[in-house]
C-alpha cells in the first residue's frame, strides 16, 4: 500500500509540473524533476559521461525544442535562445527589454550591484560609457594597444626560444601576456612573468571563469541564502573566495596608485581616472572585471588556436607560409591583417569551433515580457546559444569539421560571416572586442611566424578530452603539452 500510494503520489507531482508549463505559456522544453528541473539529469551525465558538457545538453535541447525553449535547473527557470534570428530579434530589435543581468541571490552577492558585467539600466549605461571612453583615451583598442601587445609577444617569443624542442603548457606563457596588456591600461605597470603573486592572481582568475556550472547551486535555487550555499557547496566557496581575494588585491594596488597622484597630474592610467561620482567600490569592481573579462577569454581564445593549427599541421604550415610571403620576419601589425586572408580565416574557423562563451553571459528581461508568443519572465535566466549558432547546419554545414576555407571565397579573400559572433550580440555584446581582436590577431601571426607547434605525443583520448575543453562561462582549455620548434632552424 505504501509503494502504490508513494506512485500515486510521484504521479500527482509530474501531473501538476505538466500542467503547471502548460498554463505558464512559457517556451516549450523538457519538464524535468519537481523541484529540481534537470538538475538530477546534469549532475548524473557529468558523474558519468566524461564527454558530457551543459552546452551540449543546450544543442540536443534546441533540436528537439526549436530555436525558443526553457527548462529549470533547481527552481530556476532558464530561458534557451538560439538560431540567428531569434536571437537578433531579442538582442538587437528588442534590445533594451532583454539586457538585464540575473537576480538571484549569487548574482547579487557576486556582482555587488557594482561594475559593468553585472549591473543593469541607467547604472550599466554609466559605467558601460565611462570605461569605454576613458579607456579609449588610454589607447585601449587604438596604437597604443598595439605597441603593448607587440612588446608582450616579443616577450613570449623570447621565452619560447629558449624552449625549443621542449613541451611547453601554452596557458602558462599566454594568459600571463594576456594579463600585462590589460594591466598597462589600468595601472599603467606590468608584473614580471615569474612574480608569485602575479601567478596566483591569474590561478584565481582562471578558477572564477573556468567553474563547473552544477557547482553552483545558488544560482538555482534563488531562496537559498548565500551563507548556506557556501557551507553546502566547496565550488561556491572556492569561487567568493577567489572574488574576495581578487578585490582586496585591487583595492591595494588603487590605493598605491593614489598615494602617489598628483591632482596636478594629467593620469595615465585608468586607476588615475575617475569623475567625482565613481565611487572607489566601483572603481575597484569595474577593475577586476575587465580583467576577469579580459584575460581568460583572449588567453584562451589563443590557446584554442594553437591546438587546432597543432592538430592541422598542413593547415599551420598554410598560415606560416602566407606570413613568410606577405610580411616575412619584421614584426607583424594591425595593417597586416588585409594582406593575411588564411590567418584570419584560420583565427575565425577557431573562434566558432571552440565557442569561448557558449552561453554567452546569460541576460534577464527587465520586466515580465512576451516574445514570439511565450511568455518570459524577469526572473528567469537567458541563455545566449553561442555554441548553438555556430555549430548551426543552417550557417555552418558540417559544423563539427574544422575548416577555415568557410571563411575564404573561391579566389582566397577573407570573408567575414555574420553568423559568427564569439563577442555576443546587440548593445550589450563585449566591451573588449576591439582589444580582444587585436591581441588574437598579433600574438597568433607572431606565435606562427616564429615557431611550429605539435601535438604528436597525445594519445586520441587525450586529444578528444582536450578538443572538449572545460564547462563554465568560459570555454577554456584544460592542462595540454605542445612540443614547441623554432622555424628560424
Ligand atoms: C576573445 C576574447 C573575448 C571574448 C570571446 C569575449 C566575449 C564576451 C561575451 C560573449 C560577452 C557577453 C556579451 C553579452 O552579455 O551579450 C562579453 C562581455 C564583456 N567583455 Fe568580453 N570577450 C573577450 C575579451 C574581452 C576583453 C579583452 C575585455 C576587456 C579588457 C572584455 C570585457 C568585457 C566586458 C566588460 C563585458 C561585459 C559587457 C557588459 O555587460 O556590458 N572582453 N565578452
């Protein structure tokens, strides 16, 4: 009696979570677990399926679903937005409805209702505008960015040298390049490669962005406090304290910088600049962002493109061979890149494959809103299927193959496709892109013009883990040797 009454009641529940989305009117997808959404699946798949990654789970949700479709993780409701249209039509022609950022209780404790990346509406605008023009005045995405990015490669090149023959792990010399050009725009110095506190803050950036997204289990369940999600959870813990770590580290280098300014002074650096209405907090907020923004994605945006030219030595011989041709071996620059058609294609075929963000960072509407018929609400997370579109038949056929001729027309000119869009889309797409795009470009021309990179020791499980990369916001790439040889031999 007590199991058909424990059946009669599991049934009820599933029954009244049916109909409950039924009347919701929101966008169709699986139902999952009462309570618990698709969680007990994620977290059984992840135990299990060493190839399981959550954006895979997107994909088989979008095909079976279509391009609008939702689900709960916890209570969570997530919103999945995928395809071209779709997500034009809710980030650019709706714009200002969909560029909220999440409100959960995580959210709010990460983010502070400080910064640019978690922050919505008149202060979002504010802080968005100012970081970009005071930047700008920096040379952020200008000359000035390309003296600093030239210096950091020549910087790497002269370490590599030194490796010849050797296995190197490229995220050991990339992200701390990477991290030295952000840095010279905010504090205007930069940190020695073998500096201990240097490493450790790029340790602690890296566990951040690279967090298993199931770990975090106040994201799903909004009611939970913060305090109890940490004493339940290592990988939230692990993570605020990484935050807090990050901030004090900021806090200290700010007030270095202002004890040595000069009102008088005309500032050179970010930390120098600030109108009267950006409070300290904000200022220290918006700096660990732009470097959690800014160092993992272009750092690992660069490693992804050494596995796949080690993987394709044809193809890196393809991108060695144009640079020989067009520009030799002075140093490369930005007015290369019109002559360099393969290695702009080879760079995009590498952004789409990997995906860095494959959900973007997800949105919010700011009030309840419908769109194509479904109800959306404020409180639920969005989902940008970045991955989604560019493994996407409609726009990439045969996505899974890589192929850098997508981005080439039949005469070998460079074509850029719409559909690729690895910085996001809309207003609120990525303030660093113009940065980011430089350092990609420069530091994979001089990386190719200078060395070979191989992957002849990996085992086919090895390279198929590697190719699957780590979930979480960032798609990064985990721990790798490439044997490195120097072209100049
Ligand atoms: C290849 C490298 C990079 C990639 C693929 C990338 C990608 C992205 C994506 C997908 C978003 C979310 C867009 C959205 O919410 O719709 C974003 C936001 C952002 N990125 Fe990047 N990014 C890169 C490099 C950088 C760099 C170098 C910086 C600055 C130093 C930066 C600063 C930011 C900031 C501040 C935001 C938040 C924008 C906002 O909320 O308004 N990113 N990025």
């Amino acid at each position: 009696t007590f199991s058909f009454g424990l059946a009669v009641a599991v049934l009820a529940v599933c029954a009244y979570a049916y109909i409950k989305r039924a009347l919701s009117k929101s966008p169709p997808g699986p139902v999952g677990v009462p309570g618990f959404g698709l969680l007990p699946l994620v977290m059984w798949r992840t135990a299990n399926d060493k190839r399981y990654r959550l954006f895979l789970l997107m994909q088989e949700i979008q095909k079976k679903f279509g391009d609008l479709a939702s689900f709960r993780l916890g209570t969570q409701e997530f919103i999945l937005v995928s395809g071209y249209p779709a997500l034009r039509e809710m980030f650019v022609t709706h714009a200002d409805k969909f560029n909220g950022r999440s409100n959960t209780n995580f959210h709010r404790f990460l983010f502070k209702e400080a910064g640019i990346v978690g922050s919505e509406g008149a202060l979002w605008q504010e802080h968005r505008r100012f970081a970009l023009r005071v930047l700008k005045d920096f040379g952020f995405g200008r000359n000035a960015s390309e003296e600093h990015i030239q210096d950091e490669a020549g910087q790497v090149v002269n370490f590599l040298r030194s490796k010849e023959g050797q296995l190197v792990d490229p995220r050991d010399f990339i992200s701390k390049a990477v991290a030295n050009v952000v840095t010279r725009f905010i504090f205007s110095n930069f940190s020695s490669y073998e500096d201990p506190e240097f490493n450790e803050f790029l340790g602690k950036l890296g566990s951040l962005t690279n967090q298993n997204l199931v770990g975090l289990i106040t994201a799903f369940y909004r009611f939970m406090p913060v305090e109890t999600a940490l004493a339940l959870s290592p990988a939230n813990k692990k993570q605020f304290d990484a935050i807090t770590w990050v901030e004090d580290l900021s806090k200290r280098k700010v007030e270095e910088i202002r004890s040595k300014y000069n009102v008088d002074d005309e500032p050179s650096n970010y930390t120098g600049r600030r109108p009267g209405n950006i409070h300290d907090f904000q200022l220290v907020k918006t700096i660990w962002e732009l470097y959690i923004a800014g160092v993992d994605t272009s750092s690992n945006t660069l490693g992804w493109s050494l596995i796949y030219a080690a993987l394709n030595p044809e193809l890196q011989d393809r991108c060695h061979a144009e640079i020989m041709a067009k520009i030799g071996k002075r140093q490369a620059s930005l007015k290369d890149k019109k002559e360099l058609h393969y290695c702009q294609a080879f760079l995009d075929e590498c952004q789409r494959i990997s995906t860095l963000a494959p959900m973007s960072v997800d949105h919010r509407a700011i009030e309840d809103t419908e769109f194509s018929g479904y109800n959306i609400s404020s409180d639920a997370m969005i989902f940008v299927n970045l991955y989604g579109l560019h493994h996407d038949e409609r726009y990439f056929p045969n996505p899974d193959k890589f192929d850098p001729d997508r981005f080439l027309t039949p005469e070998g000119q460079y074509k850029a496709s719409e559909y690729l869009n690895p910085f996001g889309i809309g207003k609120r797409s990525c303030l660093g892109e113009v940065l980011a795009r430089m350092e990609v470009f420069l530091f994979f021309v001089t990386f190719m013009q200078h060395f070979r990179f191989e992957a002849d020791s990996w085992t086919a499980e090895q390279r198929e883990q590697i190719l699957l990369g780590t979930e979480g916001v960032v798609h990064a790439t985990i721990e790798h040797r490439l044997k490195v040889a120097n072209r100049e031999n």
